[in-house]
C-alpha cells in the first residue's frame, strides 16, 4: 500500500482523526462521511464501511488538478460535512484534506490511512461462569481472538501475529501465565500468533491433528475430536468441525463454543480455500454434516463465539460478538436449508478469496518465512472467509 510520490506534503495544522477515535465513532453509531481518495480497485477490494457510515471514492489525482483550478469544493458538493479523508497510509489524504479546507470544505485526515486502521484491536470481556475471557476485534478484518484465564493460566485462541505483544501484556496483567497458544485452523486471511506467543512466553502451541496433513512443518501438539486443552481448573474439549478446511476444529467451554470459521453471527464459512473451486461442492455437504450432525446437537443455549465478524453482525449490548445456537437458528436461513439447497446456497456466495491467503496459509505452515513487515502487510483486507450473499 503505497502512496504517490507526486503527492505534495500537507501542512501539519491539517486536522486530524486517529484510527482509534474513528473506532470510538463508528461504535458509537455516529454519521460519518468518508471519502477514499485510494484508487478504485484498492477501495473495491477494503474500505471502512458501517451502518453509519456514507463512503465515497474519488481518486487523489483528481484533487492535484482540482488544486490547480480552484475547483475541488465541485468534487464534494455531494458529500455532507464534514468529510474525512482516508487513503493508504495517510500523506496522500492529508494532501486532499487541506485542498478541501483551502476551498472552504470541512474536512480532515485519518491519521496513518487504511495502514493504521489496520492497527486498531480492542478487547472486550466475554462473562462466562468458570473462567475470565477477553474477546479481541480487529475491526479493520473482522477478525477475533480470544483470552482465557482460570487460576493462574492463560491460553489465546486465534492469536494474530501482528498483536503477540498484546496478549503478553495483558496475560502478565492479570498474573496469568500463558501455558497455551491455539489455533481453530489453518487460517487463510491473517498470519498466526501461535509460533510468536509461544516463541514469547514459552507456552504450548496447539493446532487440530489435521494440520499435519495439511503439511504442519514446525512443531506443535495436535489434538483429535474430543481431546482437552487445559488451562487452570478448567478444560477445553476440541470438537471437529470441518468444512471451512478438513482440519476445522472448535472448542467447547462448558456453554461456550469457540466455533473458529464454522458459524459466524451473519453467515456461514465458506468451502473453497483449502480445495479450490473443483471441491468447494463437497466440502459445503462435509460443512452440512458437520452444522446438522454436531453443532445443531449442543444445546440451544450454546453459546458461540466465532472467529470473525461481518458488517451486518451485530454485538450484543456489552459490545460481545456472541449469540446462542437458538439465536442463530433464529438470524441465518442456512441453518434450516436442506443439504441441496445449503450447497447451492455456500458455491453460488462465495466472495472473493482473501487478498495473499495462499501465501498466508504457506506462512502459517511454517512453510513460508516472513518478516513482521511482509506479514503485516500480507493480511491487509477483509477477512473474507463467509459466504456473503443473502438468502432468497
């Protein structure tokens, strides 16, 4: 994600919005204006949206001349003030936003662009009756992790490898030590923290025993269906879930299921990453099975903690992504299709793959080594890992 090097500076008096209070506004529901000044395809593929949130595209290029005419107030006549300007890393829209201002638009700058939006990770607690659990967002992907601590220990579950240093911190916070890091998967759109966390503090890494067909080329302990992951007086039950990949495995803490790329609150996972087109059909009928055969058999009051989060999910009022098996029955019209219909549905909604996510699953195999910068800038983008379309 690079910027023009055309692109004059902006005077530092621009004003400006930081990742985090544009965080705080967006969950606050407030009306927002956007402009993305980035290219087309670039805003296409990722941009900030909301539901509260009016997002416009119009290239930068088109402010440099606009600049020159005096007419770049023409260019926004449409928008409502005032408008923030986002682009990649945050020179470029800085430059639009006071091209703006000079022509008497309100407007400012999203410090760092679309880079530190993708720094923003907020964590919220997650009550649960036998152990402390944090829930962490990325609101840039959608992507979520999780903290649980009994006693004295602590293990993470979906830990990104851009946030190590979080969950170090916050573990050592508490006094826990982390004994374990846990992967649901081999995921397809962030890179691990399993190898990191553990690298850190020492702990366990953990993946599903499928991973090792999947061609796992580091070390690890893997655990079969119904094997346990301890942590202080408690333990986590590993329920095999394929579909999303064949190795697809959530765990079960006493209502709680962390149902990694299973069940999302808005959706279902997608078929495809692992297998390709030419398999999305059969796995969508293994993810049938697998929803009808074991998810839709815990209880109703099941609780499920999933691996991301889309535009249309919505948290709850302490801010949780999280709903019970009765809500989802309720909410997602895949759950109550048939296995024709389930298959159609998951082949014919399949969004676009995940921006590098063959890289991404090479990486986190342990079969590709990248720096912290490639790996950051590897999983810049949407997660992408549902089915998108809604039902008709």
């Amino acid at each position: 994600m690079t910027e023009s090097p055309e692109t004059p500076n902006a005077d530092d008096s621009v004003p400006s919005l930081s990742p985090s209070a544009l965080r705080e506004r967006l969950r606050a529901g407030d009306g927002l204006t956007l402009l993305d000044v980035r290219n087309r395809d670039e805003f296409e593929a990722w941009h900030i949206d909301g539901e509260a949130v009016e997002a416009t595209q119009i290239p930068h290029a088109k402010f440099m001349a606009a600049k020159v005419k005096g007419t770049a107030a023409d260019l926004v006549a449409d928008l409502d003030e005032p408008v923030l300007v986002v682009c990649g890393e945050g020179k470029a829209s800085a430059f639009v936003a006071e091209t703006l201002l000079d022509a008497g638009v309100e407007a400012m700058n999203l410090e760092d662009g679309m880079e530190g939006w993708a720094r923003v990770y907020d964590s919220v607690e997650l009550p649960h009756e036998d152990a402390t659990i944090l829930q962490y967002q990325r609101p840039s992907s959608g992507c979520l992790a999780y903290l649980v601590f009994a006693g004295d220990e602590a293990i993470v579950i979906d830990p990104l490898r851009a946030f190590t240093d979080r969950y170090v911190a916050d573990a050592n916070q508490r006094g826990a030590e982390l004994v374990a890091a846990v992967d649901t998967h081999v995921h397809a759109d962030h890179v691990s923290g399993v190898r990191d966390v553990a690298s850190e503090t020492g702990c366990e890494r953990v993946l599903p025993e499928g991973a090792v067909d999947r061609g796992l080329a580091f070390d690890a302990r893997t655990v079969a269906d119904g094997e346990t992951v301890a942590v202080g007086s408690v333990e986590l039950t590993a329920l095999a879930t394929p579909g999303h990949t064949t190795e697809m495995t959530s765990f079960r803490l006493g209502d709680l299921l962390f149902s990694g790329d299973t069940v999302f609150l808005d959706s279902v996972a997608r078929p495809d990453l692992e297998v390709g087109d030419s398999g999305a059909r059969e796995m969508a009928q293994t993810l049938f099975t697998t929803i009808h055969g074991r998810l839709l058999d815990l209880p109703s009051e099941t609780r499920i903690a999933p691996g991301h989060f889309g535009e249309s999910a919505m948290p709850d009022d302490s801010g949780v992504y999280v709903a019970t098996l009765a809500d989802l029955r309720t909410r997602l019209d895949a759950l109550s299709m048939g296995e024709d219909d389930f298959v159609e549905y998951s082949v014919a909604n399949m969004p676009p793959q995940p921006a590098n996510y063959e890289t991404i699953v090479e990486t986190n195999l342990g079969r590709h080594d990248a720096d912290d910068e490639e790996a950051f800038t590897l999983e810049l983008g949407p997660n992408n890992c549902a089915v998108s379309g809604t039902v008709e």
